[in-house]
C-alpha cells in the first residue's frame, strides 16, 4: 500500500520534471535564441518602417521578447508606445493583447482574465489568418489562467470548445498541433492515458505537416512518455528515434535533456538496467552544464532506481544519498517523502535493518493527515476484499462436501460485510472529526497570529508617531530659542557693543586696554551667540537650501586637527523643508559624533539623489568602535537612529576598529 501510495509521488515527480524541460523546449528553435541579437535587429527595422501599422507589429514582436526576458520596465514602455501609435480597430486589438499578456505576466490575473476578452472581443470583427491566430492563442492564454488555478478542468474546456475551433479555422498546423498536444497533457497529468495517447498522436499528425520542429519533438517525446507509462517500449522507441533524427545536431540543447530521461526510462523498461543508466548519466552531464539543477538530480534519481532494479544497492545508496543533499530537488515536498520512502527501502534491501526502520518511521511522521486517512481507507478496502476471497475460498471448498456448510458460509460473509461496513463509517467519522478539529485549531490560531501581528504594526506606528512629535516639537523649539538668542539677547549685545564703542571714541579711549578687551570680548560673545543661533536654526537653509546648508555647515566645522569635506549630487532644490531640516539634523549629529568621539583627520560627507532615492554618506578616518560594546550607551546614535525613522529611512552604520566608521542612510522621497 505504501508503495502504491508512493507511485503518485513519483508521478507527481515526473510532471514536474516534463513540465521544467517543456518551458526550456518552447523558448528554442532549431538553436538557442539569442534574445538580445534579436532585439538589436527588431530594433534597427522599426527605426525604418514606413507606416505606423507595420511599427505596431514590429514593437509587439519586441514585446514579446522582453517579456519573455523578463524586462518588464522595457515591456512597459513597448506597450505604452503600441498604445499610442494603435489607430485602427486591428492595431487597438493587438494593443489591447500586448496589456493582457503584461498583466499575466506580472501576476495581475483578473485584470489579464479581463484584457484577454476584450482582446478576443476586438479581433472577432476580422475574418482573416492572422486574426484567427490571435483569437487562437488569446484563448490558449486565457484558460491557462484557468490551469494555474490548478483549475485543469477548465483550461481543458478553453482549448477544447475555444482556441482548437480557432486555430483550425487559420490553417495553423503548428498552433493546432501545439494545442493538441496541450490537451495530451492535461490527460496525461490526470492519469487518462489512453485520451492522452489520442491526442499527442493527433498532435504529431498534424505538426508532420508544419514547419514547427520544437513542438513536433517536444510531441514525440510526450507520447513516448505515455508509451513507457503503458508499458509498450516498441512504440515508445519508434517516436524516441523520431525525436533523436531532429536532435542529433544540436546535442547541447535542452532538449536532450528529456530525451535521456525518455530513453532511460524506456530501458529500465525493458529491463536493461546498464545501458538506463548510460543513458541517464549522459542526461546528468548534459543537466550540469546547462545548469538544470533540478532536472539534473532528477535524472540522478532515476538513475538510482534504475540501479535498485538492476540490484546494484550499494551504488544506488550512493547516488540516493547525493539527491537528499539537493536543495534544488528537495524544494518539493512529495520530493522529500520520495527520498525519506526510499532511503528505507534501500537499507533494508542492505539488509541495514535500524536504518531502514530509521526511515520508515520518519516517512510515516512526516506523511500529512490526508495521505493518512486515504491510507486507512485502502487498508480497510484491502482487509473487505482479503475477507471476501477467503470467503470466497471456503465457500468453494464447503459446496464440494454438503450445501448445509455453504448456507454458514453465507452467512458469515454478510456478517462480515456489514461488521466492515461498521468499521469503515466509525472511522470515516474519526477522520472527519480529527479533521475538522485541526481546521477549527489552525483558523484560531491564524486568527491569533493576525492579531498579533496588527498588535506589533500599530505600536511601531505608535512609535514612530512619538518620535515624529517629538522631533517637531524639538525643532519648533529650536526655532524659537534661535529667534530668541538672535533678536534679543543678540540685539542687546549689538548695543552695548555699539554704545562702548561710540564712548570709546568721544572720549578718546581707543587705546584703553581693558576697555578695548571688553569690546572684543562683547565681538567674540556675538560671534559665539550667532553660531548657537545657526545651530539651532540655520538661516542657510531656510534661505538657499539643503546643499548650501551642508557646505556651510561643514566649513563652519572645519578645524586644522579634522578636515571636512562635502560633496553633492543630483540634489532636488524642491524638496519639503521638513524633510531637508531633517537631513541637516541627521548629518549634523552624525559630524558631531565623529568630532566628539572618533579622533579623526578627515570627515567626508556625500549626498546624492537619484530620482525618489536620497542616499546619505558619513565617512571618517578615525579610531571607530565596536557596535556590541556601544550598544545602549550615549545618545548620539540613539539620536540618529530615531531621526533616521523619523523620516521612514533605512539605517547602515559600518564601524572598523582602528579604521574608521562608515554611516550609510537611505531614504524614499517619493510622496514626501
């Protein structure tokens, strides 16, 4: 039972494998395509198209491209450019296309489910090939939503009842063909094998007639599959050899991938375990060097059952054991439940007993809920019809003798049935019970969680409010004692000065020394008051802005033990006072620390923007620290810090004992 259980692990496997291998197959031709060349030549035929209608068609080929390298930013632009040249109905019908396909590709599903209708919509007016083509594989895109809502049964529909009558209407081989295949597929992946056969041979009938070599290997190796999976190798080796004329000359490309795995798997088969191997090992090689890693210690995994079956155990352990160490093939966890099943299969064919438990009781426990209750309900079918042959058994051999012991027979064999049909209701409602249990416990507990979490984010905002008010009141109060010094205590200082002067001079003292000390005394102290005053509130800033406030802030800290040096670059003089009287405040704290504590030569200040991103950089040359040890002490950095979060900034301070220390701020000053 175990084992049949562990058979649609490895099928799911297999999917997963095909359908790695199929995604590298549909993005090559006859080679690898090289994307950007063909870019650079979409690119130079634009520039000399000669009507708005053939650069539409050209900027969607381009499109296309770049999606399918995942520039979006140039898919984006590509886009808005079709727009706005798109003047008739077909050019807006494949404007409209080009935004469907964007939101499919950037995981906007309802809004593509929406474009892809109003696309097909739009192209339903034009009768011709090419709109057929389009509405064809509009359709193929749209169920294909369906299919990663794991909805198989809807995307089948779509292409059944949709894009096949479309495709067949433009005479497209190729697409029709690609769509049968589609369709093979999602028989295959259900386990209908013989639909599946139906339509992959459907497919290659038909891609026979076109011109499109991917999809008539990538169909050859699909029906080969269903051939190996129904046990018929002949069949299977016929559409292998098919496959292999085409790729003979390219040995490299991905598909050889799953070819080896194909033709492996056919002579494991067959039973020929050593050449399943060879050709399994030529796979693996060729996985590496294409850097597949998953598909390559897929491949290392059949090729561990392959050995088994050849009984070569030890070797097989080994290769089993390099596949458990794969993060890449581990990442699934039917992956996981495959390798933990196997590694106590192979110990026990080692006859390595308490390994062999060791794994086993470890699948059990990792096994989830519902592979449990399946697996009662198969033991107890199992046990129902062990019952029933036995009965079976004994009424066969009790008929030979007397009819009397066929009537006992009976009647046990309806007391069975309903004792059986007893025990599988009783442990139909268990399960049911344990597992509306465990959904009632694990709802409370998300509940719980989401609580929490709503708790943590509204007491960091909490924070960052205080902090915020704070921080507002501080420089309001900044402002006024600036304005305070300035026009009060500075004016009655000016007037004294200018009073003692004037006496000076009227009464011909100018060369009393004491007198003339406390003038200069009284020039110094207004000096001094002037240089409080800019501190708490500089005039620069308010007058000339954040660059001209930082280089005068670093002039006016310039001593001959420490040199200050300020650059700027792409600073927008725009930007809100707030958040410039914010930045001053954060470079001036900064400064102030690496003058109080670090002993440095020379101080570097950057400033730089680059469009919504403001980068800050304070760099010194002195003794730094260790950032445990300071951890909790003074209030320089915990200033900083929380002037840092003030302005939703990110925070990177690199101290290196005896070498300096480096600060690194970021802020976003989009919406600011």
């Amino acid at each position: 039972m175990i084992k049949f259980l562990l058979g649609r692990y490895v099928w799911l496997g297999i999917v997963v494998f095909v359908c790695l291998c199929i995604c590298q197959l549909k993005i090559q031709a006859q080679g690898p395509i090289d994307i950007k060349h063909d870019l650079d030549s979409l690119l130079s035929v634009i520039k000399t198209a000669k009507n708005d209608s053939l650069r539409t068609e050209l900027k969607f080929k381009a499109f296309t491209l770049l999606m399918r390298s995942n520039d979006t930013t140039k898919a984006k632009s590509y886009l808005n450019d079709s727009k706005s040249l798109a003047k008739s109905p077909y050019e807006k019908a494949l404007s409209q296309y080009m935004q469907a396909i964007y939101y499919h590709h950037t995981n906007h599903e309802p809004l593509a489910k929406e474009a892809y209708l109003k696309a097909e919509k739009m192209y339903s007016s034009f009768k011709h090939k090419r709109a057929y083509q389009m509405r064809a594989t509009i359709w193929q895109n749209y169920g294909l939503i369906a299919q990663e809502e794991d909805n198989e049964a809807g995307y089948l529909k779509v292409l059944l009842e949709k894009a096949v009558p479309m495709a067949q209407l433009s005479g497209d081989k190729g697409l029709l063909g690609s769509f049968y295949r589609s369709i093979g597929l999602v028989f295959r992946n259900s386990k209908e094998l013989p639909k599946a056969e139906t339509y992959f041979l459907k497919a290659i009938h038909t891609l026979e007639k076109s011109d499109d070599i991917p999809e008539l290997v990538s169909a050859y190796l699909q029906a080969a599959d269903v051939y190996i999976l129904t046990e018929k190798p002949v069949k299977a080796k016929a559409l292998l050899d098919k496959a292999y004329k085409f790729l003979k000359a390219s040995p490299s490309s991905s598909y050889m991938i799953s070819y080896y795995h194909s033709l492996g798997n056919y002579y494991k088969i067959t039973k020929n375990y050593s050449q399943a191997v060879v050709e399994l090992d030529h796979g693996i090689v060729l996985a590496k060097k294409l850097g597949k890693r998953y598909e390559e210690y897929w491949l290392m995994y059949k090729k561990y059952l392959a050995l088994k079956a050849g009984k070569a155990y030890a070797l097989a352990k080994k290769i089993l054991l390099k596949v458990k160490e794969s993060e890449e093939f581990n990442q699934f966890a039917k992956n996981r439940l495959l390798v933990i099943f196997e590694m106590g299969e192979i110990n026990n064919l080692l006859n390595n007993l308490r390994e062999a438990y060791k794994w086993k009781d470890l699948y059990a426990d990792m096994n989830d809920s519902l592979n449990t209750s399946r697996l009662k309900k198969e033991l107890h079918v199992l046990e129902i019809k062990y019952q029933r042959a036995e009965q079976q058994r004994q009424i066969v051999h009790l008929e030979a003798q007397k009819q009397k012991a066929l009537l006992t027979a009976k009647t046990a064999k309806i007391n069975a049935w309903l004792f059986a049909s007893l025990s599988l209701l009783l442990a139909l409602s268990i399960i049911f019970s344990i597992s509306y249990y465990r959904n009632r416990k694990n709802l409370a507990e998300q509940k719980q969680l989401v609580y929490m979490e709503k708790l943590n984010v509204l007491e960091q905002q909490q924070k960052l409010d205080l902090a915020q008010a704070m921080l507002v009141g501080e420089e309001r109060e900044r402002k006024r004692v600036a304005a305070d010094l300035h026009d009060g205590l500075g004016g009655m200082l000016s007037g004294i000065k200018m009073r003692f002067s004037n006496w000076m001079e009227e009464h011909h003292k100018s060369d009393d020394g004491f007198l003339s000390t406390l003038v200069r005394q009284l020039d110094t102290a207004l000096t001094d008051l002037r240089q409080i005053a800019r501190n708490l509130m500089p005039e620069t800033l308010l007058k000339l802005g954040i660059s001209e406030a930082l280089a005068d802030l670093c002039d006016s800290l310039n001593t001959e033990k420490t040199a200050i040096e300020f650059q700027a670059i792409g600073l927008d003089k725009n930007l809100p006072m707030a958040f410039q009287l914010g930045i001053y405040r954060i470079v001036q704290e900064a400064i102030a620390n690496a003058l109080k504590h670090a002993d440095a030569k020379h101080i570097l200040v950057q400033c730089s923007q680059n469009q919504n991103i403001f980068l800050v950089t304070v760099e010194d040359d002195g003794r730094g620290f260790d950032v445990n040890v300071q951890k909790g002490k003074g209030l320089g950095l915990t200033n900083l810090k929380n002037r840092v979060e003030a302005l939703k900034g990110a925070l990177d301070i690199q101290p290196s004992p005896n070498k300096g220390t480096t600060i690194n701020i970021e802020f976003n000053v989009e919406g600011k």
